[in-house]
C-alpha cells in the first residue's frame, strides 16, 4: 500500500545582515564581496552603514577628517591608530557612536537577521550591549580588513569568528592569542576590482622589455595605453600604464607631475591580461583592486578620470578621451579629467 506523506518545505535561505563604514573604504569593499559571494550562495543579504544612515552629518564629517589625516598627515594617524590599542570599546561608549548604535538596534529588528557579518572593528561592541539589552543574541561574524599588522579593536571585538583574507593575517591574530579555530582563512581575497580594457585592430610596439604581467617603468616610450584616475578634493591623482602584451606601471601624484615619496612604488594584487590575433591586433586587460583606489584617492562618484593612448611608435600619436587643451602633448592635466559615469550593462 502507497502512502503519501506531505513534504517538508524547504528550508528557508538564511538572512544575513552585513554592515560596514565609510571610514578608509576597506570596509566598503569587503562588504560588497561578502554580500556577492553570499547572494551566489543563497542567503538573503542585507548591507548598511549604520554609522552613515544613523548620524550622516557627523559621519561625513568624521570621514572627510579621516581622509585629510591619512592623506596629509600620516605620521598623526599612525600615532591616533596605535592609540586605539589602549581604548576598551566594551566599557566604553562613544558620544558620536550612540546614534549608529540605535540605528542597528532598529536593523536588527527590521531585517530580522540570522547572523551579523561586521566589515568594521567597532560594531561588535555595539551589538554585545544591544544583545545584553535585548536579551536576544545572534551569531556575528567579523571580517577583519586589516593586513598583517591587526589593530587591537579587531583582536578584541566580541564575536563568535574572525574572517582574514590570507594565512599571514591568521598566523598574526592567532600568535596574539586568539583561538586558531575561531580565525577562518576565507581562501579569496575580499575585493571587487576595477576593469581597464584597451584594444586595437592593429599591430602594437611595445617597450622592448616588456613582458607580459611585469611591472616596468617606462612603458609610454612606447605604444601603450592610459588610465588616469583623480580626486578632485585633495589634487591626488592615479597613473596607470598598460602595454599591448599585459606589462603594466602606475605612479601616484600629489599635483600635475609631482611625485608622491614612493616614486616607484607597486600597488599590491593588480592583474593584468592580454591576447594578440595572428594579424597583429591586440587586447589587454588590467584590473585594479577597488578598496585600494578608494583608499589612495577616495575613488567614487566624484572620481574624474581619462583614458589615453600613445600609438605607432617610434612616430608616436598622442589620444585622449578627454579634451586637454592645447600646446605640447601633456596628459597631467587632471583639472581637464570627467567625471566617471557609470553606465548599466544591457541584458544578454
């Protein structure tokens, strides 16, 4: 005899509230690759800034102080961060912070959420006081942003597991006491990256030297392509140079050709690509990791930037998207750069 016995309902997608701070952007963009991944995976993902929706006022403010220290400043900031290190946030409860504090108390109701993932280092305080309030507590996860050198309110933060982005970053927090088992490697890097694509119908001379994904100066003396990308606030601008074969080179400038300190320094974790038809035509790719071009120039919105090219050498003809004026070619004039405006992919 055949029974029929009424199914379960499928379980449901857990609901994960994700928050994160305008402060230094990291935060930012580990949020967004936490939601993406999250959303692939079949939770129902909700991403705020409890900082920015509780008190938007005095958070801009604090953030546009944020980016005038660590741009102008450094030394001042490293003495403010490692002061950090002193303060114990679970006793503690900052003036500033208590608007952000009830804004995710009312989250937390609102959304209904399984589990808590942090993308920044305070917000754990804040939901251990909210838990003891309401006497309802929930498992929180916390995505530490930090890179080897870990700021004491990460290795403090009340919190059931610590996510990290690479081994290094484990090892340090479990040399400094954490339970190994609670420090989770997450085995990808927490970022979303920005895409420069360059290509031609026509065969290329690239610097002799280049070789594809090498980091070379040097590479406009020969044909190549150009990103600029600049903060209209501080004058900061980025150059990033990609060859036809995928070698590529930046440099960062405090005003029209004035080096910053670091006159060849690499940014970290850029990828390059790049393909060549057997009729000489050529396409190269170079990806750009997000939270370090918000970190460095505050990349946004209000970004400006430009694209050119330096084509058929030795001749060389000189293109730029943008208008720069007349007089010998210069591409350093970031005043004449556009705002980016992003433009939605069409359907497939």
């Amino acid at each position: 005899m055949l029974s029929l016995k009424p199914s379960s309902p499928p379980p449901m997608p857990p609901r994960l509230l994700i928050i994160t701070a305008a402060f230094g952007e990291g935060h930012n963009s580990a949020a967004r690759n936490l939601s993406l991944a999250l959303d692939a995976a079949g939770a129902v993902t909700h991403t705020a800034d409890p900082c920015l929706l509780g008190s938007p006022l005095v958070t801009e403010a604090l953030r546009r102080g944020y980016r005038v220290v660590t741009t102008y400043f450094p030394r001042l900031w490293e003495r403010i961060y490692r002061s950090t290190d002193q303060q114990d946030f679970r006793r503690q409860r900052l003036p500033l912070m208590r608007k952000p504090e009830r804004y995710l108390a009312r989250l937390l109701d609102d959304f209904q959420a399984d589990a808590v993932v942090s993308t920044y280092p305070l917000y754990p305080y804040f939901l251990e006081r909210i838990f003891e309030e309401t006497g309802r507590r929930l498992p929180v996860f916390t995505a530490v942003t930090d890179s080897i050198e870990i700021n004491a309110a990460w290795l403090k933060a009340p919190c059931d597991c610590w996510l990290v982005t690479d081994p290094a970053t484990r090892q340090a927090m479990v040399g400094a006491g954490l339970p190994q088992e609670r420090v989770v490697d997450s085995g990808q890097r927490l970022r979303v990256r920005l895409w420069f694509v360059a290509s031609r119908a026509k065969t290329a001379a690239p610097h002799p030297d280049a070789r594809p994904g090498q980091f070379l100066p040097r590479l406009w003396e020969y044909d190549v392509a150009e990103l600029f990308l600049a903060d209209p606030e501080s004058g900061r601008y980025l150059e990033f140079n990609l060859a036809p074969n995928g070698a590529w080179w930046n440099a960062e400038f405090t005003a029209p050709r004035v080096r910053t300190d670091g006159a060849n320094a690499q940014m970290p974790d850029v990828q390059t690509f790049a393909e060549q038809a057997t009729d000489g035509s050529w396409a190269a790719a170079l990806a750009l990791p997000l939270d370090l071009l918000e970190a460095r120039i505050g990349f946004g919105p209000h970004t400006r930037a430009n694209v050119t090219f330096i084509l058929e050498s030795p001749a060389q003809r000189f293109l730029s998207a943008n208008d720069l004026g007349g007089g010998e070619p210069d591409f350093h004039r970031p005043e004449r750069f556009s705002t980016l405006q992003p433009t939605a992919i069409p359907a497939l």
